[in-house]
C-alpha cells in the first residue's frame, strides 16, 4: 500500500477513436494539467497479483486529491495543504503521513504545471497511439517510477501505470470521469477525516 501511494499509479484503457499521430509536447500537457480545476471518476485497480478494487477517485487542484476504495475496503487517500496522508484498510483513524511535494502527484496537483522544467519527468516518449511521460523522483529513484499517459489532440489523461522498487506493476481503468463539478473542500480535510475515524471506533 505505501509503495503503491508514494509512487502513486492509475490507468485507463485506451479506445480505438484515441490514436492520433504526432507526440503531445510538454507545453501542451502542461496546459491541459494547469486547466484542469475539478476531476472525479470510478476506477478498477488491477494490482500486480491480479486481484481487483474499485472505488471512486476525487481531485481538486490544486492540492488535493481523494481516492477511496469501495467497501469493505477502508483504505483511503487523501492529499491537502502540501500533505499526502494514507488511512490504512484496518480503519485506524491515525494516518501514515508524507510532504506532498515528495511525491508523484504534485506533477498533477501543483499551482502551475511546467512539465519541461520538473525534475522528477525523467521520459517523453510516444508509441503512434499516445505519449507517455515517465515520473521519477530523482532523489528517491529506489522508490520506483510512474507512467503518466495521455491520448487526444486536445490532450485528456487516460492512463497511469506504477512501477514498484521489485518492477512490480499497478493499473487502475478509470470510468465515467467527469470535470469540472463542485467538490466540496470537507472532502479534503485530513484533520475531519481523522475525527470521523474516531468517531467509528467509539
């Protein structure tokens, strides 16, 4: 779980309308990233031993982030004010807790997106259907890479893979994503979710 969160991994199928033919250039998907304001969708995870999870993913640039499994499945992730905290699958209402700026995700969730100007976008590669940038933290490299994929001549994010320290991969297919809708900051409050938790246990 840590891995998977630290490295951070979602995917997407990609349809046969997606193919275009020329590689999306680091401005353009830094712009499309900066213009995104509110995205929410359903996943299915594919974890690396085969096994499936589904859930509903939340974010709100910039800065936060909710990615919740659907029960009985407690696991939940939450990034806001320049944290990254992670709830464990027991429910125990104290998080595991990192610097948001340590991890992958603030190449999606930062103020302003300058691809070409990030450390931690170490690839720019395109295959004829979609262009793939490759994220790694420089710093940490042991803590493995994220594949960030993207299709359309107007650019939309179709696919994250992750890849653990052991190679292992993760996907997650997003379905039904929507942008643009009204998220309600409580669905960030890291403090709120710990009392909630609390309050469970009691």
């Amino acid at each position: 779980m840590k891995k998977f969160i630290l490295s951070f991994g979602l995917a997407a199928t990609l349809s046969a309308t997606a193919a275009f033919a020329d590689k999306l250039s680091l401005n353009t998907l830094s712009g499309y990233l900066n213009g995104l304001s509110t995205v929410q969708s359903q996943y299915t995870q594919i974890n690396a031993d085969g096994t499936l999870s589904t859930g509903k993913i939340f974010i709100k640039r910039p800065g936060r982030i909710r990615f919740e499994y659907d029960p009985p499945n407690n696991a939940l992730v939450m990034a806001s004010a320049g944290s990254l905290a992670i709830f464990d699958p027991k429910g125990n209402e104290t998080p595991e807790s990192y610097p948001l700026n340590k991890t992958p995700l603030s190449i999606i969730l930062g103020q302003s997106i300058n691809l070409s100007r990030d450390r931690m976008v170490v690839g720019h590669k395109y295959d004829g259907t979609a262009t793939t940038l490759t994220v790694q933290d420089p710093d940490y490299p042991e803590r493995g890479r994220l594949d960030l994929v993207f299709t359309g001549a107007t650019p939309e994010l179709r696919q994250w893979v992750v890849y653990n320290d052991s190679g292992e991969q993760t996907t997650v297919i997003l379905n039904d994503t929507k942008q643009g809708a009204a998220l309600s900051d409580q669905m960030f409050n890291i403090p709120l979710e710990i009392d909630r938790r609390k309050e469970q246990r009691r």
